[in-house]
C-alpha cells in the first residue's frame, strides 16, 4: 500500500492536506492521484477554456479558476485550437509544424483568440492561505512563464514539479526544454526523470511510409527539490513528500525524507516509522525468477520499479 493511499497518511495529514496545483486540468487527475482523491488531497485547478473548466470536479476540496497562469497579474491571447487540449498562449509555430505530419499541426489550427484573465502560483497560494506541495504544468509551452510567477512558492513550499516541455518551438515565442530545466535548477530543483512526451515522424510520411523513428518533440520533467532544502522538515510535510516521491517510483528519496523530519510528539515518531519500515519491506518483498529468453530478459532491464497499480506515470 502506496504511503498516500494509506489511513495513517489521512490521519496525520488531515489538517494540512497535500496541496495538488494543477495548470492545465482539463480532464481532472490521472492514475493514483485519482485513486487518492477521496478528501485526502486539497486541488487547486487552472482551466482558462471554459468549456474544460466547467467539467472539473468542485467541492471543498476542489477549487476550480477558470483563468490562466502566467508570470504577472494580466491578460493574455489564448489561441483556441481545434482541439481544445491543444489550445495554447504562445501560437503555433507553422514553419515548424509544417515539417511534421498533418496529425501532429492539424489540431493545433486556430479556431479564434480569447483575452483571459492570468494570475500566478504565488499570488493564489497567499490568497488562499496555503503551501502548495506538488505542480503539475501542462499548458501547450507556457509552463516557463507559470514557473517564473511561482518563484517564492517554489523556494518555499514546492516539493515536486511535473512539466510538459518541448524540445522544438511547437509555438511561436515559448521556451523550450533546456531553458525549463536550467530554470527548475536555479530554483534547488533536481530533474529526476525525463520521459518522451511527444515524438513526431516528418510530413513526407503522409503520403510515403518509411520504416524509422520519429524525432523528439518534447518530454516530461519531474523534477524534486534538492536535498539541501531538507532541513527541519515537520511530520506532515516530510509525510506528504515522502508519499510523491513514493508514487513516483523513489522510495529510497521517500526514506531519506523522512528520516529528515523533525518530529515532536511519540504519535508523529510512529506514524513515520511506519512509513519506513513498509517502504523498507516492499524493496525486500521477493520478486519472480529470472524469466528465460533473451526478449524477457531485456524486457526486464527496462521494466519500472514499483507496483504498477499505484505509481504514478511521468506522461500524464
């Protein structure tokens, strides 16, 4: 059983629920955050396409903004796409796209542009009163703008952050990969795990199949803050920490969080202790015999650590 899944983690956590910011929500939580939606979380939504916002979950756990993120208190051009999943500030870049395959720009066309209202990070989080713990940014090459206004959150609250980048200017002015990455390094943040979040095959496969690769177009960052920023650590954050970096597949960063806590009282001690010691007994859990074959054994080499069911997937 995954730390944040647990009724131990319910217990100690329910006067200052993991805070789930999410920036570009159309279509709520995926996998097992979905699964430890039950009152455990607190989830701050961003949808600016009001179509999107208006089918997110609301109730006291759930706010739902149906206004955009971006690094002022301002108003922006949303460029409403075919598909509205694809809609984005920054305009799609169509001397890129149109090296790339129909399927990849088509959706992106813009259909009309809306003034919306922007805030930032940090102007909720003190608005509303609370840290937030995890940021999850998936808003078509605005994420570098939504990091910059979520600096003093970042520093102070932020323990992990999920963004959607792109390693191409899939639109017009954005800031690719490496400018997110050497940002959430600036901040005390550490990459931890990168995955393939869109690679695209060249527009002269539409009419001529050819057997090969598609190029990289964009990945997923996790990133974590460093462990310098470890310090002190009280019962509940180090609890809420410890259980991102568990449903990511990290129990041996999920333990090293928690041995960082500065605990109080015996009920927090044991509490923690427990996390652990069950985080401890899952690594030792025996596993299946090698498989025979050298396509099970190479399946193998890549397989991902954890229990599929309950960690979370870096795509989203």
């Amino acid at each position: 059983m995954a730390i944040l899944l647990s009724d131990a983690f319910r217990v100690l956590t329910a006067s200052e629920p993991l805070t789930y910011l999410d920036a570009g929500a159309r279509g709520g939580l995926e996998g097992p955050w979905r699964e430890a939606d039950d009152g455990r979380l607190r989830v701050i939504s961003f949808e600016p396409d009001a179509s999107g916002a208006g089918s997110l979950k609301k109730d006291g756990n759930h706010i739902v903004l149906a206004k955009g993120l971006w690094n002022a208190e301002t108003e922006v051009d949303l460029h409403i796409a075919e598909v509205g999943s694809t809609s984005s500030v920054h305009p799609p870049n169509w001397r890129l796209l149109e090296r790339f395959r129909r399927r990849h720009g088509d959706p992106r066309r813009t259909l009309r542009t809306e003034r919306v209202a922007c805030t930032t990070v940090d102007r909720v989080a003190a608005q509303l009163g609370v840290g937030i713990d995890f940021l999850k940014l998936d808003t078509q090459g605005a994420e570098y703008e939504i990091l910059e206004g979520a600096r003093d959150e970042m520093q102070r609250n932020v323990f992990a952050v999920l963004c959607e980048t792109w390693t191409l200017p899939v639109h017009a002015g954005q800031k690719l990969t490496h400018e997110v990455w050497a940002y959430l390094h600036g901040l005390g943040f550490e990459v931890v795990q990168a995955s393939v979040a869109a690679a695209w095959q060249h527009r002269i496969m539409d009419h001529e199949p050819l057997d090969g690769r598609p190029q990289l177009t964009g990945l997923d960052l996790l990133a974590f803050k460093a462990p310098s920023a470890w310090r002190q650590l009280s019962a509940v954050r180090a609890t809420k920490w410890a259980a991102i970096a568990e449903l990511y597949g990290y129990p041996d960063i999920a333990v090293e969080v928690l041995e960082a806590a500065a605990t109080q009282n015996d009920e927090e001690r044991l509490a923690l202790s427990t996390f652990t010691e069950a985080l401890r007994a899952a690594a030792l859990a025996p596993v299946r015999p090698p498989a025979v074959g050298f396509f099970r054994r190479l399946l193998r080499r890549f397989a991902r650590p954890g229990n599929a069911k309950t960690e979370a997937k870096l795509h989203y």
